[in-house]
C-alpha cells in the first residue's frame, strides 16, 4: 500500500498532496514500535509516526529566518580553516560539502552524494570525499540572508536521517551539531575566544 500510495504522489507533483513514509521510520525498531509486525503500532509507534508527519507539517508553517554570516574562527585538529557558514537561532550551520572537505584525510572523512532519481544525499562514512568543485571558497557575502528549513531525504550509510537544512545561495547549509552527531565528530565552542573547535 505505501509503495502504491507513493507512486501516485510521485505522478501527481505540483499539486497539493503530501506522503509521509511512516513505514521507514517504523521500520528503524520494529520491536518497539509494532506489536504485530507491519500491522498495528504500539502507543511509541503512534508518536513515531506523529512526528513523521510534524516534519512535513512543520514545513508548511511559515518558517522563514535571516540566515546572518558566521565570525567565529573555525579549528579542524587544531588548524584554521575558512568557512562560509550563517547562524540561524543562534545555531552554526555550515555547507554539507565544505564539512566533508575539511574533514577529508582525517579518521572522520565521508563522501557527499546525490541521487538525482530519489532527490536524495547520500552519505558514507569512513569513505574519502569526491572533490566537485567550489568547496571552502566564500561569496563574499556579508549580511543577512532569507531561506526557510527544508528537510531533504539523507541517508547515511544507507540509514535514513532527519537533517534539517537551508539552502542558501544554491547549497544546503546543515547544522553543524546535528551532523557532527551523525558522523561522530567532536564540535567544542569556546565563548571567550570565539573559536569552534573540530
């Protein structure tokens, strides 16, 4: 039924529709959130699947913010690294790219996909980074920038991720926390400093 109920969302773009895959979240512990496989969720299921479809209500809210230019000094293993980067909610968000081509020769390296069928990004860890061009390079820009939070499809090592991210100038920006947790990376901020330590 999902797959079907897809592939009419998938003929039908443009239009007012929206499908939330609540199978694939379901499916990240069927233990817990089914208590008869495929069939009926469990009291933890139901809030899985609420906050499957919060993601995309959520989108529909108006959520639009100034992204401001990013003036902290950025450290990769104790060495300065130039970024473009905007905070937003008081939160760094920096170009998924640019992340993986600091980090590339490093334990932490990992390769930036896309594919283009899904409109996906797809991740891999412990994997070198596929340089492609205009990584670490700047705009020059240097006031505030609007986008809204969008929440493209990521899978890392072939695991679905909620990411939010905000294009801003044809790039995804994604906090910076939110990705040093999924590649596990340490991210340390020294207020009196200014610095972000990676």
């Amino acid at each position: 039924i999902q797959k079907a109920v897809s592939n009419v969302i998938a003929k039908n773009t443009g239009v007012s529709i929206y499908y939330v895959d609540t199978m694939a979240a379901m499916a990240a512990d069927v233990s817990s959130n089914l208590a008869i496989t495929d069939i009926h969720p469990t009291t933890i299921g139901y809030k899985v699947i609420a906050a499957e479809y919060w993601k995309q209500i959520e989108l529909l809210v108006d959520n639009a913010v100034t992204a401001a230019p990013m003036n902290s000094t950025v450290l990769i293993d104790g060495k300065s690294v130039s970024f473009e980067a905007y905070n937003i909610n008081d939160n760094n968000y920096f170009k998924l790219r640019d992340i993986a081509m600091a980090l590339n020769g490093t334990g932490k390296k990992f390769n930036v996909g896309y594919n283009s069928q899904k409109g996906s990004i797809i991740l891999s860890s412990k994997t070198a980074y596929a340089v492609v061009g205009g990584e670490l390079t700047s705009s020059g820009n240097s006031s505030g920038v609007g986008t809204a939070k969008t929440l493209p499809t990521v899978y890392l090592d072939g695991n679905a991720l909620s990411l939010a991210t905000y294009p801003i100038g044809g790039y995804n920006y994604i906090k910076l926390r939110d990705l040093a947790a999924a590649i596990n990376f340490g991210v340390t901020y020294t207020e009196s400093t200014n610095i972000i330590s990676i």
